[in-house]
C-alpha cells in the first residue's frame, strides 16, 4: 500500500493511494498514521479495505507527511562510499549516527526555508525505514519484522552549522523545514528489495544526484541492528540511510549551495517524488 496523509498542517487525515492514483479518505478506519497503527496487523487490516468504498479525496490537496507522532529521526552519515570520498571523509568503520530535531519535519511539497544567516544550505536524498514494531538489541535476522515501510526523506542540511560551528551535526540538521518526508509510507510487502532502489534530485532541472541503494556501506538490516543497540526503536521512528554522491558541498571546483527562489525535485524508485520551493527565511 501507499499511505499518506493529506490535509493543511496540523489538520491532515490518513489516507490511501490506489491503482489508479486516486487519494481515498481512510479517516473512518485509523485516526492517522501514527505509530500505533502501524504494526503488520494493522496495515493488514487496512490492505482488506475496499478502496473504491472509500471516499475519495481533491487530487489537489496538500500533502503532509506520511507518518506523524514521529518520535525520532535517526540518521546515517557518510554511509555511501563515494559521497564521504567528495565530502573529504573517511569511509566509516561503523554507522555514524546524527540525528534530526522532530520540529525539522515538514510535507513533501511544502517549501524549505533558509534560515536567516545562513549561506550553505545543502540537499541530500535518501531511503527513510519506518519503524512498525518497537525493540532494541533487534537481531539483523529479525529486522523486518520490526520494518513497516520507506519513504523518501530529504535531509536538508545547512554545512557551516554542521562543519563550523562545533559540536555536533545536529544543528545543521535541525532547522524548521529541514525534513521533508513522503509523499507516501510505501508498506514492505511492496518493496522487494530496499537495496536496488535508485534514487535521483535535481535543483532547477539540473540532474546534482544519481544513485542506488545497492550502493550502501551499511544496508537496512545492518542499519537497524546497529541503532537499536543505542537507543530503543520505537513504532513511527524514522530511520535516514543516507546519501548518495551529488551534494553541493561536493561539487568541484566550487561548492553550490540553494539559494532563495530555487526549486529541489527528488525522488526513489516506487516511493514518489518530492518537490520543495526555496525560500527565506522571515526575518
């Protein structure tokens, strides 16, 4: 299934994607796509559904993120060979972990501001795991069972607070409007294999990333197992996988950062494509 959910900030209902991309209401059957609904047995139960019998909802709505109540955003850094080889990093031993502030969560299609000061605004696509069923010390054996689906995430990154300011990378991570996320929770059952994914972003029609999932250091399972040894993984967590080569902070001679007026469109094989207007921060 594609899951999402729709509706003006703070007032989305959960919804469904079908085969023949209309959106359908599902707000009679969950009260929204927190991680209390989604275990197997709960997304099985709305897989029964009928979705002709649901109504179906303005193609033109807005669309918000595809899971709320998100209790953290846990990502990988540096876990595609060739970007930490353009970021002028070495190729990590074990997963680097950072994390992104909840508040940075916004939709798909909803603008990303630069905040004020700010100069190195960056883009990275990567591959987002929901986390469906809660646990720690997961086994990598066991990993899918705790997995309810992927989305695409797009960790915008701001690199002079991430690289110059000390500290940690988490404050150039974590500014309002830095986590867009969907446009759908796309189930497991429809993601054969989340290691031969290809993921893409252009800025203003100019192709920055191309790769694939096949091309992590650290693959989903892996991923998974490493985190839940730190910290208990919750249902609705989300889990960033990292980036592939393209980022501005990348870019030879020169660097090439967003700038106010710019337009990001990115996207995964089988999980949609976002699309995010820069603007300004307000003063």
């Amino acid at each position: 299934m594609k899951l999402l959910r729709c509706g003006q900030p703070g007032q989305e209902r959960p919804a469904l994607l079908d085969n023949n991309g209309v959106i359908r209401d599902l707000s009679a059957h969950i009260t929204d796509l927190s991680g209390s609904v989604l275990s197997d047995g709960n997304l099985a139960r709305i897989a029964q559904l009928d979705p002709k019998a649901l109504p179906a909802i303005d193609a033109e709505v807005r669309i918000g993120p595809c899971v709320t109540d998100i209790g953290k955003i846990v990502c990988a850094g540096l876990n595609y060979a060739d970007h930490a080889v353009e970021s002028n990093s070495p190729i990590p031993e074990e997963p680097i972990l950072f994390m992104k502030a909840t508040s940075s969560i916004c939709g798909p299609y909803d603008q990303v501001e630069i905040p004020r000061g700010a100069q190195k605004v960056d883009w990275e696509v990567e591959l987002g795991v929901v986390i469906g069923k809660p646990g720690s010390y997961i086994a990598k054996a066991d990993v899918m069972d705790h997995i309810a689906g992927y989305c695409v995430v797009n960790d915008v990154s701001e690199r002079s607070y991430q690289m110059e300011r000390g500290g940690q990378w988490v404050k150039g991570k974590s500014c309002d409007t830095f986590c867009p996320i969907g446009p759908w929770l796309v189930t497991k059952d429809e993601v054969a294999d989340p290691h031969s994914l290809d993921l893409w972003l252009s800025v203003d029609g100019v192709r920055r990333q191309n790769g694939n999932t096949r091309t992590m250091i650290f693959d989903v399972p892996t991923l998974v197992s490493y985190i839940s040894e730190f910290m208990s993984l919750q249902a609705g967590d989300v889990i960033s996988t990292g980036t592939p080569p393209g980022v501005g902070m990348g870019i030879k001679p020169h660097p090439i950062y967003l700038r106010a007026g710019q337009t990001m469109e990115l996207g995964i094989t089988g999980l949609g494509i976002q699309r995010q207007k820069v603007v300004q921060a307000g003063a």
